[in-house]
C-alpha cells in the first residue's frame, strides 16, 4: 500500500477501504497532497467544469434551543446578542439576491421555535410566489417529518444538515441532550420526502483523530448526498471549548478533495469557516475539488450576532460587495461564477 496507489485507485473506481483511506490520512505528505488536489480538480472537471455555483446565505435568527459545545449561538451562551429578521426582511433579503444573481437562497437559523411550520410556509410561499424558477434550501435543524413535508409541498427544495461527525461516541460528547441517531434519520427522512440534501462535518473537533474523519468518508459515501459541506472547527471564545486549536486549512483541502474522488457529482462547498482560518481558503478549497460558495446576503446589522465562531470574515460587507468580491475570487483562479439554480448532477441523473 502506499498513497499514490490509494489515490490513484480513488481516481479511477471512487471507492477504497477503510483500512486505505486511514493509510492516506495517517502517511499523507506535501508530494502527495498535491497529486491529490491534483487528481480532485480534473474530477470535478470532468463533471461540473471551471463553473462554481453560487448561493446566497440569509442568517435569520440566532435563537437556538441546542447546546452544541462548539457553536457560538448555543442556548447556553448567555452573552450572544439574539435576534430575528421579520417575514418581510427574509422575503427582502431574497429578492435582493435574485437581482445579484443568486438563484438559489439559503435561509439558515439556529434551532428556533418561533419559526413554526406555519410561519416556514408562509415564508417559502412568499418568496416562491415572487421567484418561482428559484431555489430554497433550508438549513434549520431536526425537525419532525411532518414539518419537512410541510416545507417542501410549500416548495423548499434542498435542506442542509450536517451530520457533523460521523462517530458516535464523539457527537455524542459535543451534544448534549441530542440524539446522533435521530440526525441522520433526519436526512433519510428529508431524501424521502423529496428534498436535495446536504450533509457535511466539520474538521478538527478535538478528539477527533483520522479513524474518526474515515467514519466521516465512509458514512458520506454510503449516503451519497447532493451536497456535501465540510469545514474546519473554529473555536468561540464564549464556549467550553474556547481553549481548543480547531481545524487546519492542510487536513480541509485533503478532506475536500478526497470527498471530490469518493463522490464525483456531489456539491461541495468552500466554506466561510474555510475563508476564515486562511484569506484564500476559499480558493484553495475551489482548487481541491470544492464548487460552490456562499456569500452572505443578511443585512449587515446582524451579521455579527450571527456569530458561530471567532473571527467571521465579511461581517462588515454590503450584499452586493461580497457578490463582487467572490466573482474576482473565483476569476482570479480561472474559475466562472454560474449564475443557475446549479442542482446537482447526482439530483438530475436520478431525476430522469
Ligand atoms: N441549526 C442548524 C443545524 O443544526 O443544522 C443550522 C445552523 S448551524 C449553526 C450551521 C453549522 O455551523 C453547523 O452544522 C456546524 O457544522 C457549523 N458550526 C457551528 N459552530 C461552528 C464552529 N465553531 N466552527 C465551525 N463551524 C461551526
């Protein structure tokens, strides 16, 4: 075994043991990391081309009823400062993308119980109404399958949730008074009720060691998702794990890419968190295999109460400069912004 072999098996049939996926997690070195990256951007290539997709992100409350011992906006956390945008601001906030392009928004909260399944319709309706050939994801939590059904007859279209990590013991220290088991019911349930769905986890939680990211792998590939985002952990200085180092940009942009093998058609990501531990972190990700980018379309007055780690970059920045600046981003690499709903490959082959 050594890892050229493993990528280069990873290359051609997208598959590998977990005993050859700990090996190249555990032996990886610089050589390697750039065959790697390498082989990760001639797959993406070959299926969604120098196109990056783009979707625009609408924070809509900070409330939060979970405890995550690594979020910033955990119930617990008595000094965030909460907020919640109006029906109306979300329907705005969406409108606005629209006009930069966006034709896909995201509206993303913590767990928050105002936002009942009437209020979700009313929004989704709303913003369908005025944009029907547009995408909704939704990214808001565990909820029951009759919500999600509810959502998606109001016509949501994706649903992002991240499974966070794949080893039970692990979610289970990071999350009290949660249920690892009940979360990825949660994503078969979406799948079932028609959604595109978005798993994802994060990189560098502390205790997490590479047997645990191969869970992750193995796990991603046996879910086949639509989406997929992954990003390094980023420690809030107002959580218990405060003290802690957090993810690397070298073991993201490895993740990423050998996801970008494992899962050809999957939409990945190069994440906020991933722009914020390095200034061309989104780029690099792009590089390694990653497609999409979120800018952030809330109104700047709460984007720094959307506060899930230290540090967040393009707090400060209007909608329209951060739709501008992430087209430079992306040019500056050679790389086109695609202003479709930009479904995944994997959603249309099964569509047919
Ligand atoms: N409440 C929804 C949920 O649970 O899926 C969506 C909001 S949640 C804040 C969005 C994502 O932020 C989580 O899935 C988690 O992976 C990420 N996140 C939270 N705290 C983070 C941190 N300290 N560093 C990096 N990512 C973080």
């Amino acid at each position: 075994m050594n890892t050229i072999n493993i990528i280069d098996k990873l290359y051609k049939e997208n598959i590998a043991t977990r005993e050859e996926l700990l090996y190249l997690l555990d032996n990886i070195d610089k050589d390697s990391i750039n065959y790697l990256t390498e082989k990760a951007n001639e797959v993406r290539m070959k299926t969604y081309k120098d196109k990056v997709y783009m979707r625009g992100l609408i924070e809509f409350t900070n409330y939060c009823v979970r405890d995550c011992k690594y979020c910033g906006i955990r119930k617990s956390n008595k000094d965030a400062d909460r907020y919640r945008l109006t029906v109306e601001q979300i329907v705005n906030c969406a409108v606005l993308g629209d006009k930069l392009g966006y034709k896909t928004v995201v509206l993303q909260g913590g767990e928050d119980p105002f936002f009942t399944d009437e209020i979700m319709v009313e929004i989704i309706t709303k913003i369908k109404s005025i944009l029907p050939n547009n995408a909704i994801t939704l990214s808001i939590g565990e909820r029951s399958y009759e919500s999600y059904k509810k959502m998606f007859k109001a016509g949501a279209d994706r649903y992002l949730l991240r499974h966070e990590t794949a080893t039970k013991t692990l979610y289970e220290k990071l999350h009290p008074n949660a249920s690892f088991e009940n979360r990825r019911k949660c994503l078969e349930d979406l799948r079932e009720i028609g959604y595109q769905i978005g798993s994802g986890f994060m990189i560098g939680l502390p205790e997490q060691d590479n047997n645990s990211l191969v869970d992750d792998l193995i796990y991603t590939k046996q879910l086949k998702p639509h989406m997929c985002g992954i990003g390094p952990f980023i420690p809030h200085k107002d959580t218990p794990l405060n003290n802690e180092e957090g993810g690397t940009l070298e073991k993201t942009i490895i993740m990423i890419a050998i996801l970008r093998l494992l899962l050809p058609d999957t939409l990945l990501p190069a994440t906020t968190s991933l722009g914020t531990i390095d200034p061309t972190g989104r780029e690099k990700g792009i590089k390694a295999g990653a497609n999409v980018v979120m800018p952030n379309l809330s109104p700047t007055d709460v984007r720094e109460k959307y506060s899930l780690y230290d540090g967040k970059i393009c707090t400060g920045d209007e909608a329209a400069e951060c739709r501008m600046c992430i087209e430079r981003r992306m040019n500056n690499i050679g790389f086109q912004i695609d202003i479709s709903r930009g479904d995944s490959i994997l959603w249309e082959k099964e569509s047919k």
